[in-house]
C-alpha cells in the first residue's frame, strides 16, 4: 500500500532502451526554497527524455533510480518558502528541474524551480497545456534568444509537423514574419492551417529549390528543427549575407552538418540553440522567450499541437516511437486524475 509520502513513477536504474523503466514507488518530493511542488496530471514526451534515459544528456547523470521527464502539466500541491506567484490548486504548466538537483516529471508528483512554471493558460485543458512546455521554450528561445529573429523577417523553420515546429511557425507569423517549412504530404493540410506562407512536402520537392523560388533575395533566418542531415549542407546559399541558421541541437547531428566555410565567407553565423541561450543561473535557461510565446497563446494567436495519450506505465513504448520520428505534434503521459 502505497503511504502518503510516496508516490508512483517510472524510473530507470540505469542507462539503456526503452526496456529499462520500471514503475516504483519513490518517496514524495518535498519543495524546498522557491520551488513548487505540482500534482502532475499529464507529462509530455520530448526527445530529450529518450536521451537522457540513454544517457546522452551530460547535465543529466544519475543518481538512480531516476525519475526522467522535461514537463508536464497540473495542479500546485504545495509551494515551498519565498513562492508567491502561486498557491495550491493553481492550475499550472512547467518545465522540470531534471539536471538541476530535482526528479523529472513522469511522476505523480514534481518539485520544480519557481520561474520554470506558469498558469495554465484559461482557455486550456490541462492535457493541451501539458503540450506546451519544452517544445514551445525551445522554438521561443531559438528564435529570440538565438537566431534574434526581427519582426517582418524571412524565415525558414523546418519540421512544421512537429511541436516544436508547430509553435515556431505561429510565433513567427503572431510577430509578423513570412514563414516557409517542411513536412510530409499527411502533413502538408495540417502545417498550411497555421499560417505558413509555404509549405514544402519534402517527399515531393527539393527544398533548397523551394525555398530559392519562394525567396530569391535569399531568407534572413534558417532554423533546423529537425537535423540528422534532413537538409542538405549548402542550404546556406539561400541565407541573405549576414543572416543565420541555428540548429535545435539533437545531439545527434550539429553544426558541423553545414557548408561552414561557405557560410563564414558570406557573413553567415551558424550557431546551435543551447550556447547562445545558457544562462548564469541555469533554472532561467528558455524562461523568458517560453513566456514570450505564452503570450501569444493566451491571446489566441497560437494554437497547441495535436496529441495522443498514453498511460504512465507504456513511457518506454511512447519514447521509442518520438525516438524513431514523424511524429505528428506530441505524445503525453497520463499520470494522475485531476
């Protein structure tokens, strides 16, 4: 019988596939000085957490058993000193405290630094929230932080299908830009419903021929949300000199996938999004451009991606379909009844 110190969770106890979670009874954390402990309804499956369950994460190393999980969505329980942005009941959406001393998210329960929490937006169930965190700070902080993105500009932002993708295109559009991106054709009728200007099926055109007719004076801003070579190296020649091209880093292909030499001799920076955005204090690491974003979804410019659900206990199953890709919007962890 589970006590009311305890709580269910996967975890894992060691680094591997998706074999290696287990559902366990961990004790309940406990908020400490500005954190907020959050009753989790739903978590959301990102690529960084089949990562950090392969042990691909750097800041995240251990101890185990281990908690795993980059957000979720719920319901304050409890906030610890120096909290006053929230009170229990408080319905909220987070990004977790994974790599930063605290368990992650596929638990009933999660303790989270205060600033990387906010009000589930009005309009929103807890399971569209649920959809919001890390896929919307990773858009927001690539496009503010790191490709500096001005209104008005041109731009490029792969993977339109995707959640990251999906909130990337409307935050450049609710900001004023002319925005091309990249899907398949199931996709193409989904991905036109957000405003892009253009939509490129990649099973059916060269992207980098798309994108010179569509923007022959070249674009001000390449973003490449999904790598692994999906773009070819020298997609660079249709950047505007001293434009830039950033890539959401995937540790599994970075900058080095681009004609950098090309892009050096034409005033082109190529750059990843995790440098440019770190912060001293590394709990305000995406905060301030995911709120920006937030915004844009509670005045009802940008709408949450599609998703599906799936019980805690199938997470392993769940991680290995975002681990394969193509997935469309995002896939979430039903943890508690809320």
């Amino acid at each position: 019988m589970r006590g009311r110190d305890a709580m269910k969770a996967m975890v894992i106890d060691g680094f591997g596939g998706p074999e290696v979670f287990r559902v366990a009874d961990m004790p309940k954390p406990e908020p400490a000085e500005e954190q907020v402990l959050i009753r989790v309804a739903y978590a959301s499956i990102n690529p960084a957490d089949w990562k950090t369950r392969a042990g691909l994460l750097p800041v995240v190393q251990g101890p185990f058993p281990m908690v795993v999980g980059m957000d979720c969505a719920g319901v304050v329980e409890a906030v610890g000193p120096g909290v006053t942005a929230f009170v229990p009941g408080d319905k909220v959406i987070a990004m977790s405290g994974l790599g930063q001393g605290m368990s992650g998210s596929y638990a009933e329960y999660a303790c989270v630094p205060e600033m990387r929490v906010l009000k589930l937006p009005s309009a929103l169930t807890l399971a569209e929230g649920a959809t919001i965190p890390t896929a919307a700070a990773s858009a927001a902080s690539t496009i503010i932080e790191v490709a500096r993105v001005a209104p008005g500009s041109t731009v490029f932002f792969s993977g339109g299908a995707g959640s990251v993708g999906t909130f990337g295109v409307q935050y450049l559009k609710w900001i004023g830009c002319k925005v091309a991106t990249t899907c398949s054709t199931r996709n193409v009728d989904h991905v036109a419903s957000l405003g892009v200007d253009r939509v490129i099926d990649y099973t059916k055109e060269d992207t980098k021929a798309a994108l010179a007719a569509w923007a022959p004076e070249g674009v001000d801003a390449i973003i490449d949300a999904v790598g692994q070579h999906s773009l070819p190296a020298d997609i660079v020649d249709v950047i505007r000199p001293g434009g830039v091209l950033v890539v959401i880093q995937n540790l599994l292909t970075d900058v080095e996938a681009y004609d950098l030499d090309g892009a050096k001799a034409r005033g082109i920076r190529v750059v990843n999004n995790i440098m440019d955005a770190r912060k001293p204090d590394a709990r305000w690491f995406q905060v301030e451009a995911w709120r920006e974003l937030v915004k844009g979804i509670e005045a009802g410019a940008i709408r949450t991606p599609p998703y599906e659900v799936l019980p805690l206990e199938q997470a392993g199953a769940g991680q290995a379909r975002v681990e394969d890709g193509h997935v469309r919007g995002k896939i979430l962890l039903k943890i508690g009844d809320i």
